[in-house]
C-alpha cells in the first residue's frame, strides 16, 4: 500500500460561468474569489471574524479561532442561538411576512409558512418540550419525514439549547435504538407515519419498538400525519398538537457559547457502529450562512430546492440551517421523487418556478434511466442554477444535467463535502469559477485542502494520492460523541495534526480537485492504484450503462481482478456482446490493464439509504463470500439476493 492513487480520468471540457449569470452574481469573477481566497488564508481571523459580523450574537466572539490538534474552538467568549439567526433576526428585520417554506405533501397538498409564522411555532414547540423536562444539553431524537414540524423540531432545539440527533425516516427500529441509546436521548419528537410512493412508513411502530430497550427516554411527542392508527401510553407519550395546545408562542431565544453542542447526526459508517458526529453551535451557524449565500449565490427573489432528506447533514445544512439564516425562500417536498410517476420533481419545479435546484449524482442517474421525455415534458425556464452532492459525478451524467435539466445554460456546482465538514468545502463558486465536469473545482474561503501521499509528502500535479485539509475551519466536528479516542483515531492519526478525509482525489494542474471517492473503494490491479469510482465513470459513458460499481476480488497473478457490476438502461438487453462491449469500452478508454475481469448485469445496485453504492458488499460478493457486517443501512435488502444468484 506504499503506491500511489493512479489517476486515468481524461476529462478536459471546461464551462466557464455564463457572463449574464456572472454580472449578477455575489462573486462575479475568478480574480474577485481570488482576492478573497487569499485574505481567508493570509487573515482567518479577520476574515471569519467578519463572516460571523454579519449574524447575530448576545455577547461579541472574544477570540476568532483556536486550533490545538485536533481540537478546535471558534468564536470563543461569543453568546449566540441559530434559531434566532434563522427566524428573529428576519421578523426584526420586517421581513416576517416573507414565505419560509413552501412545502408540498407527497399526496400533493401545498403549504406556505412565513418567517413570522415559523418563529410563533418554534416558540411554541420549545416552549413544550420545556415542559416536558427538556433543558440546554438534552439529547432529543427526531424521528420524522419531511414535514415543516420537523424543521420546526430542529429550529426549537436550537432555540433552548437542545441536541438534536434527527434519524433518517428509512432507517427501521434497531438502527434507531442504537442512536438513541448511543445519544441517551431523553425525548423522541416521532409521527405516527410518513407517506412514501404512496405507503405509510410507520414511523411511530419503529419507535414504540425501539423504546422497550431505550432506558433514557422519558418522553415522546407524536405529530399525526398519515393517520394511520397508534396506541400511546398516556404519561409518557404526548400528541404533537397537546403539547404546543398550551404552549407559548413567545418564548425568547436562549443565548448559547459558542461551542455549546448544537446537534449529533450518525453517519452510516460502512462498519461497525454508527458514529455520532457533533456539531457545535457558532462555528457551524457561521460555515453553513456563508457557504450557502456565496455557493448557491442566494438572492431575494430565489426559490431554492433541495432534494436531500433533512436526516442526513445536506438536509440540515442546505435545507434548513444555511437557507433559513439567508433569509430564503426553501421549497420542501415530502414525499419519493417518482409518484404518482417518475415527472413529479420536473412538474413541481414548473409550478413552483423553482430557481435553485440541489441533488444528488445517485438520482439524477435515476432520472437519466428514467428517460429525457419526462424532463422534457415541463417548463423548466426558471432554473437558473443546479447542485450536485453526495459522491463524484460521472462526466456524462453531468453533461446530462447542465442539458436535459439546466437546459445549457445554468452553471452546476458540484460541491464536495462530508457530514463531518458541516458545510461545502470545495465548489465551484457559480459566477466566478469554470467548471469542468467531474471536479469540485476549487476550495471555499478557509479551507486549504492538500493531496497527500503515503508518506505525507506533496502529491505532484494530477499524482492521486490523500485528501486532507490542513487549517481549521468553523462548521469542523468537534468529536464523536463520548468517543474523543475515535474521532482523534479516524481523522487525525494518519497524517497527525491533519484532518483526514478519507477521500482519494488528485489536482490538476490547474489546481482542481477531482475526488476519486473513497480510499477503501480503491483496487490494485498489476501495481496500478485505482480509484473504483472512475473505471465506473467510463462504464456510465457507455450508451448502453445506466449505473456501474466496480470492486476488486483477489488474484494470485495481479494482486487483485476486477469485478464490475452492471445495471443496463431500461430496453437494453444483457448479453455477452454487450459485456465484451463494455470491457472493449474501458480497454480503450483507460488501458488494457483497467479492463475488468468479469463484468456482471444487476437489475439494481446495493445502496446506503443516502444513495451510496455499498462497494464493501459488492467485493464480498464478487470474493464468494456471505456479506458480513453491518447491512442496516442498506436500502433494499431484496437487491443482495439478486445479486448473490446472478453470475457471469
Ligand atoms: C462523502 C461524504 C456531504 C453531504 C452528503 C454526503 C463523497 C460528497 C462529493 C462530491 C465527490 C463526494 C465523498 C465524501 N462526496 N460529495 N461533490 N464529489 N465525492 O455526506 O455521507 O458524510 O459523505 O461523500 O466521498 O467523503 P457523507
């Protein structure tokens, strides 16, 4: 494991950001992020200093920055609360009357909620879970889909000083005991379903499950929204509306430190347990304000989508906490993007006009196997900008998006980050930076990102190695919660004193970064280091490809085979010319070395339920052998049976 990451994307269009789209823009050329790249790094303090200026804080940040491997504090001495930057700061502003949220049930009921009106229901639902016992410091789990009450649950949290640890709505009632027990949350604000493709999920059963081994609970509280039939245990559990019936719509917003925990989020690590990712209150209040009003060049007059599920970070950074403090106008839709058909996303832009649009590589190919007719269908002439998150995008799935969705002419930004960065890390900021499908261009203010060989040495120009950020940034993971030992060994042992991404990447010599995904999802092939995630890019160019994963099994001869599993576009037909195809395909595209050893056709891949390509099951498949390990945050179980009898 001494060689480096070998690189073999050979990608070379460039998009410079459109000079309309540029005039307008918060940062409207190369040389103007420059300028202030530059003053980010030569003066973090006086630069986040200011970034911080612009919120509102109880008592001034004292010191800007202190950095003591790997722990780090920002804005120390400072008293703020996120809540009152999303919500009083805009209704003291006169703004109370502007639309918060425009939120669109799966069944197709709209509601709009004003910034005056979610300030009165956050008080409302602070003030009851104060009355239910829950003071600055307690945990409390929300267990919701995506409907305003889970906002409003996230928003009341931060108003009075409560962690909140919000559990993805796919995960079943083990995986939210672990995090409960994990977190020792002392309430469970849960629904007695959420609606998805049409079903109830039953959200309240998976709690009332969890609960018979979650000592630290005290209470519930139920939000009714399905209506599908529950039993509650009177003195523990409480209906949603009982509790805010008495509650106070006025309650004011409680001043917090600046490091006063703000919320734990458990990321679906490939093995072992779950690890709680804490987040603190100023640094990432500030990282998720100024990332999302220069990355997504927010202006008043935006209607801003994302299509995450506020269980993972891009849902509380991108759709709640960034857009909220900016003032934004944030579209929230419930429900699965294919009911009553797989056109609802485009339909819903069309009516809405929605201006911004946020996804994922994973759907977006989806929708290309889905097929253009349906984007196609709708007016999507009020776009103006789109974003990618999640894992890298494949070139062609990008060209994709910028033409069938953006219709050529807005600018995408693939913004690379992680749960544990809080806030976007690396993108193209729109109006200033070109884009070249595939990169994550260049990084945001304060963070300086290096690509790191074994050794720790500098990787040369477009060498793959390490990807690592070696100054502090405010939105950072402060810890694993209860597990200092864990946080310091995962990201701050392998190159000490250097925050470790876990990411493979390369620069080019234009300076861009090109992740290449994980190290773990890297195969040695005859002494050749690659990264999986580009042979699938060149996989996924093919015409005939709607989705690829590759992994390594291994050989005696070369260290290690590759296996690529296969799903084909919707007509396509899986047979042996199409496989020689395929690896004639990567042959030329790569080398002869990169061509894979056995290619197999899948209906479907196994997937996290963020949408990730669970790569470690597919290897242990492709070696022969039973899956091991953790498979609970796998989405659909039923597809590892697929593949377990399919062969080549
Ligand atoms: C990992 C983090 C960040 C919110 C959603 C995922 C991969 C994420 C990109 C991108 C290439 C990306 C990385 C990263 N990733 N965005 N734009 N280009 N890779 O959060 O579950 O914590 O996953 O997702 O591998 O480390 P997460």
């Amino acid at each position: 494991m001494t060689s480096s990451i070998v690189s073999v994307s050979k990608e070379t269009r460039v998009f410079p950001p459109p000079g309309e789209f540029a005039a307008a823009a918060r940062v409207g050329s190369l040389e103007a992020y420059t300028a202030m790249y530059r003053r980010s790094i030569d003066d973090p303090a006086g630069f986040w200093g200011e970034q911080a200026a612009e919120l509102f804080w109880f008592d001034a940040p004292k010191t800007i920055r202190q950095w003591d491997p790997p722990k780090a504090r920002w804005f120390e001495g400072g008293t703020t609360n996120l809540a009152y930057n999303c919500l009083d700061r805009h209704v003291a502003a006169g703004a109370g009357d502007r639309t918060a949220l425009i939120w669109e049930g799966e069944p197709g009921e709209v509601r709009r909620v004003s910034y005056a009106e979610l300030l009165r229901e956050t008080c409302r639902c602070a003030d009851a879970l104060r009355k239910l016992g829950i003071a600055a410091g307690d945990r409390v789990v929300i267990y919701m889909g995506m409907v305003p009450e889970a906002v409003i649950a996230m928003l009341a949290c931060a108003r009075i000083g409560a962690v909140h640890s919000v559990i993805f709505g796919g995960f079943a009632s083990d995986a939210v005991r672990d995090r409960v027990n994990d977190a020792g949350a002392k309430l469970i604000i849960t629904q007695d379903g959420a609606w998805r493709r049409g079903k109830i999920v039953p959200l309240w059963d998976n709690v009332e499950h969890a609960l018979r081994s979650c000592p630290s609970v005290e209470h519930t509280v139920v939000l009714r929204r399905t209506g599908n039939p529950i039993t509650l245990s009177p003195g523990r559990d409480v209906e949603w509306t009982d509790a805010l019936a008495t509650a106070s719509s006025q309650l004011e917003a409680v001043p917090l430190p600046a490091e006063h925990p703000l919320f734990i989020l458990y990321t679906s690590g490939t093995t072992g347990k779950p690890k709680g990712v804490m987040h603190t209150t100023g640094g990432y209040m500030v990282g998720a304000h100024v990332t999302t009003k220069y990355v997504f060049d927010l202006h008043d007059d935006d209607i801003y989508w994302c299509t995450a599920d506020i269980g993972w970070v891009t849902g509380h950074s991108y759709i709640v906490y960034g857009p909220l403090c900016n003032r934004a106008t944030v579209l929230m839709y419930e429900g699965a993007p294919n009911h009553p058909d797989v056109d609802r996303l485009w339909e819903m832009i069309a009516r809405h006009r929605v201006t911004i649009f946020y996804t994922a590589p994973t759907a977006i190919r989806a929708f290309i196997r889905w097929g253009d007719e349906h984007p196609r269908k709708h007016d999507l002439s009020s776009l103006r900008l789109l974003g990618s998150v999640g894992e890298p995008i494949n070139p062609e799935a990008w060209m994709w998006y910028r033409d069938v969705i953006g219709g050529g002419r807005c600018p995408i930004v693939d913004t690379w980050w992680q749960t544990e960065t809080g806030a976007i890390m690396m993108a193209p900021l729109p109006g200033a930076i070109a884009a070249k499908p595939g990169s994550c261009t260049l990084p945001f203010f304060g963070i300086v990102p290096k690509i790191l060989r074994q050794d720790g040495t500098e990787a040369a120009p477009n060498e793959g190695g390490f990807l690592v950020i070696e100054q502090p940034w405010p939105s950072m993971l402060r810890t694993v919660w209860g597990d200092d030992e864990r946080f310091r060994e995962t990201y701050f042992s392998r190159f000490p004193g250097k925050y470790f991404t876990g990411d493979g990447a390369r620069r080019d010599p234009d300076g861009y970064f090109w992740v290449m995904g994980r190290v773990d999802d890297v195969v040695n092939v005859a002494g050749h280091r690659l990264g999986t995630a580009e042979i699938e890019s060149v996989l996924v160019a093919h015409p005939d490809v709607a989705e690829a994963a590759v992994v390594g099994r291994p050989d005696e001869l070369k260290g290690q085979a590759l296996v690529a599993f296969v799903t084909l576009k919707a007509g396509r037909a899986p047979t042996d010319a199409v496989r020689e195809a395929l690896a004639e395909h990567v042959s030329a595209e790569i080398g002869k070395f990169a061509r894979p050893d056995s290619i197999r056709f899948a209906d479907a891949l196994p997937k996290t339920r963020s949408g990730k390509i669970m790569r470690r099951l597919l290897g242990e498949l492709a070696t022969g052998q039973a899956p091991r390990g953790d498979v609970t945050t796998l989405e659909d179980i039923s597809v590892l049976a697929a593949l377990r009898g399919d062969d080549e």
